[in-house]
C-alpha cells in the first residue's frame, strides 16, 4: 500500500526529521573545538593502550582481531543485501527480495555519500594525518597532527577519520526504517556495535577518539539526510512501487539485450 502523505504530516515530520541534522552538527562543531582546543586529549586516550616495550598489544590479541573481521563482515553483508534487493526486482520482473528496494538504496547511498566520498575519498584522501602507531609519541616516525589539520605525514589511508567507525555506524539505517516499536532497541543494538568496532580500532592504534567521534557525526548526518529524501520527501515512491519501477528497467534492459529470447529458448530446450 502506498505510503503516500498528506502535505502536513510532511512537512511536521520534515521539521523532525531536520532536529537531528541540526544537533549532530552541533555536535561535530563542539567535538572538533574540543580536540581542536586540548589536541593532548586524543593523546591521552590512545596511550592507555600503549606498552612502550610492545606497542598497542591489542593489535596482536587473536580475539579482538576476530572481532573486527567480524566488524567489517557485517557491513560487507549490509552492502551484498542492499545491493540484492536492487537487483532482484530489476532482474526478475519487479520481484521482491527479503529486504525491500527503497531500504536497499538508501544503505547503499549512505555508504557511497557518507563512508566513500565523505570520508575515505575527502577527509581520509586529503587530510594526512598519520595513524597513532605511526606517530613518535608511540615509537613511529611522523609528527601528531589534531583533528581537522592538514599534514603530509600520512599520504593514503590515513588516520583522520575513522573509516571502520564510519562505516560500522550504518546498522543505525535499520532504527529509521524498523517498525516503531523496534526503533529505540535497534538504535542501542546498532550504536553498541559502533561503539565496540570504534573502541578497538582505538585500542589498535589504528585512530584518535576524535577520528572516530568526528567520523560518527559525519555519517549519522548523512543517513538522516538520505532517509529524509527517500523517505519523507519522497513519501509516494513505496517499495512496491520502486520495485515495479525497476522490473520495468529490468524488463525493457532484457529486451532491448535479447535476454528474454535466449530466456524463452532456454526454458523451451529444458
């Protein structure tokens, strides 16, 4: 059934839905002034889990390395379902895939705007800041840099910001889509997780707190964003809808290809 809205209720839930935005962006200001302000602070954190005689020893602990392929598989399914649930209507004619098609695009929008072009193309290609491990405070060679500076100490994968924690923070997608009733215990499931993968990229030696603080805020904002485009502005465009949409582009990329021919041939050979 089309989720089609009256005007108002739009235009209320477009008020709602730009609080956020408007909070998280306080938030980024406040968090940067902070480690802009006592840069020491990031230091401070990062050498609870320094040993000068082995360096960040949870780098080396087989349990918390499990965890973060565990981490980083989880948003690797994320992406293959999202993708899944484009391709099956679109392939088959408008079909429905376990995950709907709307909830598909708007995780991998999240991932392409936020994880990919905000932070590893922009922050993580341009700004240079070298990991903790690297830095001589904790036996490494390249000078500390704050949050938000530019440095040449780093050239590729750099530290500032923190592109697991970025990307670990896509699970809060499903606390905007979820029934209402499941919402606030996604919303504690999906930032648990964040905070677990954020705290272990710390504890590597991988990132500074504000890397990671900074990459939340970046991402949280762009799903919002996102979610307020596909979801609020565009009220009419349903998952049944986007999903006959697609079959039809499906549909007519088969025809114009010959797929349906060599299709209809293979079913009559079977």
């Amino acid at each position: 059934m089309p989720d089609v809205q009256p005007p108002a209720t739009r235009a209320r839930l477009g008020r709602l839905a730009r609080r956020p935005v408007v909070l998280l962006a306080a938030f980024l200001v406040i968090a940067s002034a902070v480690f802009i302000t006592w840069p020491a602070l990031d230091l401070r954190l990062s050498s609870r889990f320094f040993d000068p005689d082995i360096g960040f020893a949870a780098g080396q602990n087989p349990v918390l390395v499990s965890a973060r392929r565990f981490a980083q598989g989880v948003t690797r399914v994320m992406i293959v379902l999202s993708a899944t649930a484009l391709l099956v209507p679109l392939l088959f004619s408008g079909a429905r895939f376990v995950m709907g098609p709307k909830a598909g695009l708007l995780v991998l929008s999240v991932v392409a705007l936020g994880s990919g072009i905000v932070v590893n193309v922009v922050l993580k290609g341009f700004w240079g800041r070298a990991r903790p491990f690297d830095i001589t405070e904790f036996g490494g060679a390249e000078p500390f840099t704050r949050a938000w500076a530019f440095s040449d100490s780093c050239t590729w994968d750099c530290s500032f910001v923190s592109g697991e924690a970025a990307a670990s923070m896509l699970l809060m997608v499903f606390a905007l889509i979820v029934p209402p009733a499941w919402r606030l215990r996604t919303a504690i499931a999906a930032a648990t997780f964040s905070v677990l993968v954020s705290l272990n990229r710390i504890a590597f030696g991988a990132h500074f707190l504000s890397d990671v603080l900074i990459a939340w805020g970046l991402v949280l904002i762009v799903i919002i964003a996102v979610h307020h485009m596909l979801y609020v502005q565009g009220g009419g465009l349903d998952e049944d809808r986007l999903a006959a949409g697609l079959g039809r582009i499906g549909d007519r990329l088969k025809a114009r290809t010959g797929w349906t021919k060599v299709a209809a041939g293979l079913r009559r050979v079977g």
